[in-house]
C-alpha cells in the first residue's frame, strides 16, 4: 500500500503527541509509519522537533535505528554531541545517553526504527546530570534554552 | 554511532552491487544502512535506481517496507501504477508483484526493510508476465526500454 506524502506529513497517518508520559521534552510530533509486519516485530516511527525544540534526554536498553529526513540540528550520543543534517545515519546501541536539538533555526525530522517491544525509557537522575555535565560542552548542549 | 551522509552515501558504508543472482534489474545500486542489531532482527538498505533503470520485476513471502528518499519514479504494485516521489511510504505484503522504475529522468532512491531471514525473491514466469500483462497499462510499465 502507497501512502503519499505531502510536507512531512503522510495520507492516513496522525500526527501525534511525542510523548503522553510527562518526560521533558520540546516542541516534538511523532507519526508513526509502519506498526509491524508479520515477520518485520518493529515500529518505523518519523519524529520532528520544532525550531529551538528538543526530544527527551533518556537512555534504554533497546536500540533505536536513526536515519535523518529533514533540516539539521545537533544530538548528544553518549559523550559525544555531533552536528546532524539531512540523511545522517545513526545507531543508537543499548544504555547510551542520546537527545535530538532542532539548533539551526529550522525544524529536525529523523525516522527511528524500534523492536515493538522494547523497555520504557529511563530519565537521567540528578547524579547522572552532574556526571554528564562534567563535560562544558555536554553541559551547555544540555542547558541550551 | 553516527555515519554523515553526503551525495546519496554513508561513510564507511559501501556502493554494492543490486543483485548477485542473475536477474534482470537495470542500474541500480545498494547499500546497507544498518545489518540488524541484538533487538532489531532486520536490515534496513538504501537502493538507488539511475534514470531509465529498473528494479526486479519480483515478488516473495516477505514484507518491504519502503520509504523514497530521492528522485521520483513509477512503481508496480500488484496490479496497480503509481507514480512515487520522495517522502512517499510504501508497504509491499506477501507475494505482491512490484517493480521500481526511475521514469522522471532522475535518480529514484529509497529505503528499505526487511527481516534479516528471508526467503528468496521469486521471478514471475511466461504465464505471470502473460496475466500480468492483460492490463495494458502494467504490460506498457513493464515493457518500457
């Protein structure tokens, strides 16, 4: 089945809160593509955070499969923050320390693919907060407002 | 991990052949994205079809899920044409006869996915093309040199 697409939105498919569970985040919509398959156990999600928004600082036991599809922006890998734009390729692997920032004045649009079921995510604690912080620039990528 | 995008490919990731089997296809390319990981038991590849090639005209037990990210074409699904262009979702079923065509004098690329165990694409016989080919507008697709 076709489902055209027209200005980051796609036919039949809602545009949905990012989030329901209270997580902090900004300015984030989710749509989700593909529910699974018969022999394809995942979800192909499109997440796009607004100009000046972000997705939720979290890290989980399951992998997430990134691929960007719109705009530019930067992320936070672990202890790494890198520069993304359209077409970059990420794997996120279990238990890394990951969130999304639309810094470059225009939104950011990546596709993530999930196993279906997988572990809720994890909210830093304060402890985990000072520990990445310890790096200024990890610091300032967290704090950017 | 991240691996930045430039020109329709992924660093470190390699320009493959389409097929290695033998079957018709003309002017594409493959690379592949992500292999599978401990949670996601899939691969997700990148195919790209130079203007005026063709994918397999094929069909197979399992599922694509397919997403263009450059260019425009036409495509066959079971017995349907559509025109495709970038953004537009697509979900191939079981045993659905598809074919991609970049038509428009541009590249056509997409996305897809696939479970890693697969089973082998089947080629369609004297008597599919014939059936297929009842439609006259599915026997001009598929004739198209």
């Amino acid at each position: 089945m076709l489902q055209k697409f027209s200005a980051y939105q796609w036919d039949g498919i809602d545009v949905l809160r990012y989030k329901e569970d209270g997580s902090p985040f900004r300015d984030v919509t989710r749509q989700v593509l593909f529910h699974g398959a018969p022999d394809i156990p995942c979800e192909w999600r499109y997440f796009e955070v607004g100009p000046g928004g972000y997705s939720t600082l979290e890290h989980h036991e399951h992998t997430h499969w990134v691929l960007i599809l719109r705009g530019s922006g930067r992320c936070l890998l672990g202890d790494r923050i890198a520069d993304i734009s359209f077409g970059d390729r990420i794997e996120i692997p279990a238990w890394q320390w990951h969130q999304f920032r639309a810094t470059n004045n225009e939104p950011l649009g990546f596709l993530c693919l999930v196993n279906q079921a997988r572990d809720k995510v994890t909210l830093p604690t304060e402890a985990d907060l000072a520990e990445l912080k310890k790096d200024p620039a990890i610091k300032q990528f967290l704090e950017e407002e």
